[in-house]
C-alpha cells in the first residue's frame, strides 16, 4: 500500500465498506448519520483505513448515536471492547466485517451474544520488552520494532514513537504493529489524549535486527 495503485485500491475499498454500511443504516432506520455523521465518515474512517486490510476480522456496532469498530485479533486489550459494546443501547445492530483482498470484504450481522464473545478471538503477536522499548512476535518471527519516549513537561508534553517493521510482513502484521504502539502509548502515559508522533522507518532485513 505503498505506491500510488496500492493507495487507491485501498481507497476504493474503504469507501465500498462505507457504503455498504450507510446501507444498513438506512435499512435499520438509524439516525447516527443525521446526529453524529462524523462517527462513520470521519472516524470510523480512519480506523478502516488502519486495519481494513487482507485477512483482517472488523466488529462493528451501530446504533441511532454511535458507530464503533473492534480491531480482532490484533491486541487482547482491543478484543475486550466488543463486550462494553453491548451495554449501550437496545436499538444497536451489531456486524462482522471480513475483509479480503482485492476489493472483497463481508459484512455479516450477528446477535448481542455473538457479538460479546467476539472478546474471545485469538490474538497471534506478542510483545517482546517494555512498553517504551519492544519487538513485535508472531509465531516466533519478529515483525518490527517500537521505541518509544517522552519529550515536553509533564502538562505539556509530546509522545513520539519509532516504528521500525521487518522487510516483507504482511499488510495485517504491519496494522498490528501501529495497534501495539498505539496501546503502548496509553500504557506509558496513561490517558488516550496524549499528543503523539509516530514516524515509520525504513522497513530492515530481519538479519540487521538485533
């Protein structure tokens, strides 16, 4: 996703995926669009263009004032958000978007159930280290690297973060790789509004990484 073909497949693919959202929402008679429209056209968006990639299992939950994804698979700390999902309003509607390549991708409807024990997904990457300091594992192969610090005073400060991926990981273990910095950053800092940079070196060999 890396040349200009790569990024308007994907954007083509996004915006399939929103569409056959927006669908279910009419077909539900739900009213998030005209309430909170920036939920699924601005947020929601920009997770989708985060982990909507091959291979990638998405929870969706929407309802008249809300729409959020669940990342599967990725984090354990991301699968458990599914089960605080079903607390929220009776009127919810809850899906599971699959995604494959090219252009394909599934959105399937499941019950509150269902959806809650989507909690259970297994998670393949495992964290190597610290939260400021770390590799990334899958199946004992190393994906990249991640360091982390913080710059500023304690009320006005910066986190910036060094993701370093291994030449040739797939699309979904590079998404991983944004998602446990991303959760290494709360850990660190201990509040999601944090501002944060995060800059993606140069991918390396995994014989230079050391």
């Amino acid at each position: 996703m890396t040349n200009v073909i790569g990024r308007t497949r994907q954007q083509v693919k996004i915006e399939s995926i929103l569409n056959a959202m927006k669908t279910l929402i009419t077909k539900y008679k739900l009213e998030v669009l005209q309430r909170y429209p920036d939920d699924l056209l601005v947020h929601d968006k920009a997770m989708l263009e985060r982990i909507a990639v091959p291979d990638s299992k998405i929870a969706w939950m929407v309802g008249h004032s809300h729409t959020h994804l669940v990342a599967l698979g990725f984090h354990p700390v991301e699968n458990l958000n599914v089960q605080y999902l079903t607390h929220l309003a009776s009127e919810d509607r809850f899906f599971i978007l699959t995604v494959g390549k090219e252009h394909c991708f599934k959105l399937s409807e499941v019950d509150r159930a269902q959806f809650a024990a989507l909690s259970a997904t297994p998670v393949p990457y495992e964290r190597r280290g610290g939260s400021s300091n770390f590799w990334l594992y899958r199946d004992r192969a190393k994906l990249g690297h991640v360091a982390i610090e913080q710059v500023g005073t304690w009320q006005s400060r910066t986190v910036k973060a060094v993701i370093t991926p291994i030449r040739g990981i797939s699309e979904h273990e590079h998404a991983a790789l944004g998602i446990w910095c991303s959760y290494a950053i709360t850990e660190l800092t201990g509040t999601l509004f944090v501002h944060s940079e995060i800059t993606w070196a140069e991918a390396v060999d995994s014989a230079q990484a050391a």
